[in-house]
C-alpha cells in the first residue's frame, strides 16, 4: 500500500514527535481564523505579499493579492498570503542591494518552511524580483512571479516624464545651473504620478523581462502597465497557474538551466537592459549551480543586436514597449539567435509561446533586425590589470568617442569622500580626466549602491561638460546613462588593484579590445600593495554576516553560504 505524500497544511509539519498531533493542531489554529474543515483540507498556494508602506513601487500589491487570491480559489485550492521583506531602493540605508540576500533568505526560509504546495512571488521594485528567484531556486518550490508592472509616463508641459531617467536628466541639468530651484520642485511632482516601478527599462523592468524569458510568467506579463486592468487579469491567471502547478509541476530547477540563462543574457543585451540585471542573473542562476561567464557574455554582445528603442539609451517607456508587442516581438526577432526548446511554467517551449502571442509590432519601439538601435548588445565585459576578474560598460548608454580613453585619474576613496569634493571650487579636474570611485563594493558599508553614476563635478557642467568615463566598485541604476565602468572585480575593499590606485595614475580603458588597465609600474604597485590596510570588520548583525559571507559581483554578491552546498 502506497501512501500519499502530504498536500496543503499537511506539509511541513512541526515534530512534537507525534505527527498526528502536529496536524491536528494546526488545523485548530487555522480554524480560527474562519476557515472551514473543507477549505482547510484543499491544496495551498502561499502568495509572498511584499506590500509596504515604505515601498512606493508595491503600492498596488494588496490588489494584486486580491487577484490572486480569486484565480486561487476558483481554480480550487487554498491561497494563503504571507510578509516578507520587501525592499524599495529610494527608502533603505546605505542601499536596497545590501538587504536584497537578506529578502532571498527570508522569502527562501518562509517558502521552504511553511505548508504549501506551490506558490505566487508579488515583487517589482529591483531587489525585490532577484531576491524572490534566489528563494524559488533554492527552495525548489513551484513559483509563479507576479510583478507589480511600470508606473505610467506623465505628460508634462509637451513632454513625458517617468522615473527615474527623467529624474536624472533634471537634476543634471539643475546641476549645470541650467534649471532653476523652483522648477527642479516643480518637477518633482511629475516624475512618479502611478503606482508601479520606473516608467524605463531600468532595473525593474529589466529583471521583469529577465523573469518571462526564464519561464517564471507569460511573457506579456513582464511589461503590462501596473494601473492597466490586465495587470490584475494576468494576477489571477498566477493564482490559477500556480494550482495548476501542483497537479502539473515545473520547479524552478527546471526552469533556471544553462540554456534559459543564456536566453536571458540576449534579452539583456536586446533590451539594452540594466546593468545591474546581470548581478542579478549571476546570483539567480549561481543558486541553480549556473555560471554566468563575463566573456561568453561579450561573445554574445557581438552578435545580438539593440532592437528595443526605450529611455534610458532610447525615447520611449515601458508602456510603448508593452503596446508595441513587447516580450513576444522581441523574442520573434531574436528567434534564431535563442534556445527554443526551453520551457515555461506550463511545460511550453519558447517557441510555442512565442508562436502563440501576436503576431503585431510597432517598429518605432521593437526594431527589426535589419535596422536596429544598434547592431551590436548594450552591455561588454572589461578585463585587464585594473579588474583582473571583469568590469561592465553598458556601451549603449555611452558616448562612443570615450570609448578609447587614455588618461589621468581623479581617485575618490568612498562615498563620503566624494560627497566632499565633487562640487569643490579648487577640485583639479579637467573633462579629460577619468573620475574613480573606489571601496564602494559589497564588502563595504556602503554595500555597492548605485553611486557608479558619480556626478559631473559642477564646475565641469556649468560649461556644458554631460558626460565623462568614470570608474567604480559598485552599480548605477539601469536608468541611468553615461560612459561609466562597473562592478570593477575584486572590489578596493579585498585588496584587488582598485584599491591600489591614486590620483595622478593613469588609466586606459579600451572597449575596441575589452581592456581596462592601470599603467603604474610594477614595483610602485608592490610598494602600495604592502602598506594597504583591510577594512575593519563589522561587529554584529547583518554587516557581519554579508562580510563574511558576500561573493564579488561577477557571482551575483551572493552569500556563499547559500549557493549549491554552501560553495
């Protein structure tokens, strides 16, 4: 006689050493609550409700919980909604990146621990996708991704405006001295007037893309408008899903292979994507026992062309794209360039979804292949004696006639020292010289935040100066523009060279041939390096833990103690 694995609050039980016991008491509990012996003998979907009153990006989820909870129910199962940490970039300290392992931790502890039988992942805001499919793919639990989608672009005075670039490009400009206090508050108001994640193809939007193309959602569910009524469709199509899965079951170590993330490096690449995506897809696909290979990243770079026409490397927004045919006519284009045989959350192929979705496209936003924004990705990996273990320049949100600079570095040595002096009167700086950030990467207090983007000193901008190469440790929002090298590996903070460098060294960096190089001799290195000091180590807490345990970014910054047994 065979006996049927436990199902809904049957699984996971506590051990009391009578496991009778254990069931028994649960389902008392749960009586309490008002459910009745039938429902409470039905299969469960819990639904990770990221709500916040700090978040403004998930302002919708109590919705979009609703909606789920509706596709759960009348698909015959039990939803259960449970907190998680939920992470908004504009309102954590020092960023939402040094907290993005803990919300994988938590989400992964409550997935595993909790009785469900598959589940409903509600994010949107940056962290807050990556860290959900860190949890998914550690747990192994059937898990649809849910995001809360983009805000709307604002028409303002015969223009758009959405966040974050339109925030960026303002404040520029306010720097330069070109707009005035009063209109800087005026514009304010206008840059995120609806619920939902920047209005871009920044980071958000990014690693919702990311998301379909691994198989986590259907793929015109990684665009829809946050306020768009399809949104809460496509909410209650999770809930179903999601029961379908326990009778029809697709774990995320199905879905996360070595063919899915090269799918979705191309993505990245056509989209013109966030750099910070590919952290995030390192630690994603680091959970499954997947590597992400900086130079198999630029080999592909060199032939998979920019086909999406978005700000902050094009014109358009995140609701242009989802109008003008978004995931399916960017994959239908890519088509010979993808593995078509990888599947969804419904066992289908790439192909079949894609041969599934419309066959309509707008080229003004999802350009052919014969005419794209670039022939070329947006994103190449660096290598050389400055970051011996890789860098990231996203080329399509760059001026090219940087791209081959040699030249003298102005050196900052962390976020308080440039704070100091960017905007100092006496600051030696020409637009010549290259600007570097150092010991501003995972190890450091500053915990990597998106400070790459360092501002154009002021008295550069008042005379027109928009862009220079600049150099760091750390991200910068996917919403952001500029000739700016990321992600520099080994961070200043584990002694890699970075942390070698002064003011007055000079630098070359080389897109034509992949290099970023510090030309300082040998033994002047030897010498730096033998007086170098490292960091002092956190004393408790969080800090210490990500001390202790946090990769480099070309891993994702994961913890390494919840990779694939504990690599």
């Amino acid at each position: 006689m065979t006996t049927k694995p436990p199902h809904g609050l049957g699984r996971n039980a506590a051990n009391y050493g009578d496991r009778d016991f254990a069931l028994y008491l649960r389902r008392s509990f749960a009586a309490s609550m008002g459910y009745s012996r039938t429902m409470l003998e039905k299969p469960v979907v819990g639904i990770a409700d990221t709500a916040s009153d700090y978040n403004n990006c998930h302002r919708s989820v109590p919705e979009l919980v609703e909606a789920v909870k509706r596709g759960v129910l009348a698909a015959g199962a039990l939803p259960l909604a449970f907190p998680t940490v939920s992470l908004c970039e504009p309102s954590l300290t020092p960023t939402s990146m040094h907290y993005r392992n803990l919300m994988a931790l938590d989400t992964e502890a409550m997935l595993s621990a909790q009785p469900m039988d598959a589940a409903v992942l509600i994010g949107g805001c940056d962290k807050t996708v990556p860290a959900q499919l860190m949890a998914a793919a550690s747990a192994d639990v059937p898990s649809v991704m849910l995001v809360t989608g983009p805000m709307l672009a604002q028409r303002f005075e015969g223009e758009r405006l959405a966040a974050c670039t339109d925030c960026r490009r303002y404040w520029a400009r306010y720097r330069a001295g070109d707009v005035t206090r009063e209109r800087i508050g005026e514009i304010e108001g206008k840059l995120a007037t609806t619920s939902g994640t920047c209005g871009v193809m920044g980071t958000a939007s990014t690693m919702a893309c990311i998301a379909a193309t691994l198989g986590f959602m259907p793929l015109m569910a990684a665009s829809a408008p946050a306020v768009h009524s399809d949104r809460l469709r496509m909410a209650e199509e999770a809930g179903a899903l999601a029961v379908r899965l326990i009778t029809h079951p697709v774990k995320p170590s199905q879905l996360i292979t070595g063919k899915s993330v090269e799918n979705a490096l191309r993505v990245l690449l056509a989209l013109g994507g966030s750099t910070n995506a590919l952290v995030h897809l390192a630690a994603i696909a680091g959970r499954a026992g997947v590597k992400v290979d900086l130079k198999r990243l630029d080999a592909l770079s060199e032939e998979t062309p920019v086909l999406v026409d978005l700000k902050p490397t094009g014109e358009g927004y995140m609701e242009d794209f989802h109008a003008a045919g978004g995931m399916v006519a960017l994959l239908r284009e890519l088509r010979d360039l993808l593995h078509l045989d990888t599947i969804d959350l419904y066992g289908q192929t790439l192909a079949e979804q894609i041969d599934a979705g419309t066959p309509f496209v707008d080229r003004t936003y999802i350009r052919a292949r014969n005419a794209p924004v670039s022939p070329v990705g947006g994103l190449v990996s660096l290598f050389g004696s400055l970051a011996p273990d890789g860098a990231i320049l996203k080329r399509s949100a760059a001026t090219p006639a940087l791209f081959e600079t040699e030249a003298r570095c102005l050196v900052f040595d962390g976020l308080e020292d440039l704070a100091n002096r960017i905007d100092d009167e006496t600051l030696d700086v020409t637009p010549q010289d290259i600007l570097i950030l150092k010991n501003a990467g995972p190890l450091t207090p500053a915990g990597m935040p998106e400070a790459g983007y360092l501002p154009i000193p002021k008295k550069l901008a008042r005379h027109g100066v928009k862009d220079m190469v600049r150099m760091s440790d750390c991200r910068m929002s996917g919403t952001a523009f500029g000739t700016i090298v990321l992600h520099i590996a080994p961070e200043a903070a584990a002694g890699g060279p970075l942390a070698l460098v002064e003011t007055g060294d000079r630098v070359r960096l080389s897109v034509k041939e992949r290099r970023l190089d510090l030309l300082v001799e040998e033994a002047e290195l030897a010498r730096r390096r033998a007086a170098w000091q490292p960091p002092q180590k956190p004393k408790r807490g969080w800090d210490k833990l990500m001390f202790e345990q946090v990769l480099q970014a070309p891993e994702g910054a994961d913890l390494a103690f919840l990779r694939p047994e504990g690599e």
